[in-house]
C-alpha cells in the first residue's frame, strides 16, 4: 500500500498522523500484505469446488417492518451540534464544482 492510500486512508479515519507516522504505516502494511499474499499463493486449492458460501445460509435477515424508534428530542439529547431538529455535521461533499459548471 502506498503512501497516499495510507494518507487517504487515515483522512477517511480522520486519524491525525505525522508525515513519519504515514511513512511507517505504509511500509508495514505493504509488509502484511506481501507476507500474507506469499501464503495465500502457496495454498493449494486445484481440487476445491468453487463456492459462493461456506455456510449454504441463503439470506437470513430479519423482516423488514416498521418499530417505534426515539422521539427527536431523545435522539438529539448527546448530539455534538444541531439544527432545528437535525444533527449539524461538517460538510463532507464539495458541490463547489457544480457551482463552477452553472
């Protein structure tokens, strides 16, 4: 894994590393990678059926029905910021291209 893919994975974690703290990571999950890579290759699986699923389990989720769920105010209660009756997050969409383009 390279550097920027360490960068831009650590920005989506909105962790805060250093420029030397990137590099490490880097170089040791390129190691993990190839090390794992290296035994996966050595698996023999010429005479494995393919499958789809381990389990043959098809689907086993609950059904999909309507439930009573929190009133807006006990939702909001330990909200960080709000607005009228919504949770208030940073922007993470940037429409100022859009803009450009009218």
């Amino acid at each position: 894994m390279g550097l920027e893919q360490i960068k831009h994975t650590a920005k989506l974690a909105n962790l805060p590393l250093t420029e030397s703290e990137l590099k490490r990571f880097a170089v040791q999950v390129s190691e993990i990678v190839e090390f794992n890579i290296g035994h996966i290759e050595k698996i023999v699986t010429k005479n494995v059926q393919a499958t789809a699923h381990t389990l043959g389990v098809k689907n086993r989720v609950r059904a999909d029905e309507t439930r009573p769920g929190f009133a807006t105010k006990e939702a909001l209660q330990n909200a960080k910021a709000t607005h009228q009756s919504f949770f208030k997050v940073k922007a993470i969409l940037d429409f100022s291209a859009d803009k450009e383009s009218e």
